[in-house]
C-alpha cells in the first residue's frame, strides 16, 4: 500500500526530475497528454498549466494515490490502472512515466510497444532512479537479507540510459539519454535519520510488508545505524547523492 503523506516527503527534491524531464519536452499543442504512475496527482496538475488545451490523464494503480490526486480538483483526469495495460490512443501525443517503471517489471518491453503504438511524431519521455547501487540500498540488501525478506529488495530493475537509447532507437524513434546524480541536502533533524525517512516512501515498502510490526521496527533501527554510518551528518544536513535517468524520445514522423 501507498502513501501519499510519507511519499510526499522530501516532495521539493522528488520533483525536482519531473520538471527536469519536462522541460526536453518540445510539444507546442499536444492532444493528449498522459501521465503514467501519477502518483497523489500534484506534478500531473501542472501539465495542464503547460499545455492547457490538451487532455491531460494521470494513471496509477494505488488507489490511495488516486484518491489523493482526484481531491486536489482541477482540469486533469485520473484513473486507477496498472501501466503494463495501459495503450495509448491515436491522439495522445505527450506520453510521460516519471519514478515508476523501476517497479514495473519487464518495463523495456513496454517502452518498445509504446514507442511502435504512439502516434507519428509523438513524444515519449521518462524517468528512473539509477541509485541502486548506492550505500543507502546495498545496506538495505544487506540488512533485509539478514531478516529474511532479502528476495522483496532489487538489485538491478533499471538499465543506463544507452541501453534505453538503444532500444528506443530499434524501435525508430529519435532519442536524447543522460543521467543526472543530484545532491541532496537533507536537514539532520532530531530522530529518524533523513535518508531513511526518504526510503520509507518509496524503496522500503515492500519490506515494511513483509514484516510484522515488532521486526520491522527492529529492522528499521538497524537499517537507520548503517544508514548513520554511510551518510553522517554535517553542518547541520545529511549529503545524499542520487542518482537518476532520464530519457526523452520521439517516434518517427
């Protein structure tokens, strides 16, 4: 289960990729827009402020994130919906999946369909964390293995942006790929260390699911002393590099 109170911590530096992603977009007029894994809804609203005449559709599969985003009112749609069924019509020009499919299993699959399936000329645009092999999720490998829901965690579920620009340029689209490692300063505030309070929104909920109350909370505590250890506190912030990648593609005309 998803939610949208813990995810939206630390909500300035998240968004940060979105609008990154957004602005290597060069749509004038899109049709459709679609926003793929929308989350609470909030980053999805500001696409119909950047292309007020289109239809703008947000889709993910936490109903807890849905409801939070149909609350925020406004001129964009949202559904619950799982993106591996997810087909775009003939006039969705904008397509966007931002910090979701690592958790989408066989995703480059649906990268190349939907790059085949998008209209002519239509724009493909997404987003990956690429911290995977980060000392914050080497220790939470490690950590859950000793607890025994090692096989919850995921080693590698993202590929480099020249293996997304390859696959998108098989397909017969127009590519631009990096990475960006951004630096993230996050306060050192009294309790939970910063990172782990990051993580809980998003890389340790299928831990916290696999563990009844009292092992998680030991967990946890052991997961916040390796987290302490990897990124001590200076100056009164935690640094905390991420890693992310990005891709942007346009089908053939």
């Amino acid at each position: 289960m998803w939610d949208p109170t813990v995810y939206r911590r630390f909500g300035t530096e998240r968004s940060r990729p979105f609008f990154d992603l957004l602005a290597h977009i060069d749509a004038e007029r899109p049709r459709a827009v679609a926003d793929l894994g929308c989350g609470p809804g909030e980053l999805t609203l500001t696409l119909t402020e950047r292309w007020p005449d289109a239809r703008v559709t947000g889709v993910d599969s936490s109903p807890e994130m849905i409801e939070k985003a149909v609350a925020h009112g406004g001129k964009a749609w949202f559904q619950l919906g799982d993106v591996r069924d997810w087909k775009p019509g003939a006039d969705v020009d904008v397509l966007i999946t931002n910090a979701t499919l690592q958790w989408v299993d066989g995703h480059r699959d649906l990268l190349a369909r939907w790059a085949v399936e998008l209209p002519a000329g239509a724009w493909l645009a997404m987003q990956v964390p690429g911290n995977f092999d980060a000392p914050s999720h080497r220790a939470l490998r490690r950590v859950a293995a000793e607890y025994g829901v090692g096989h919850v965690t995921r080693e590698a579920p993202v590929d480099d942006p020249t293996g997304y620009a390859d696959l998108l340029m098989a397909a017969g689209a127009t590519v631009d790929a990096w990475e960006t490692t951004y630096l993230h300063l996050l306060p050192a505030l009294e309790g939970d260390h910063p990172v782990l309070r990051w993580m809980e929104g998003t890389a340790l909920r299928p831990v916290k699911a696999a563990l009844d109350e009292n092992a998680w909370e030991s967990f946890r505590a052991d997961l916040g002393r390796e987290l302490t250890a990897a990124y001590p506190a200076a100056h009164g912030h935690v640094a905390f590099p991420f890693r992310r990648v990005f891709v942007v593609a346009r089908t053939a005309a």
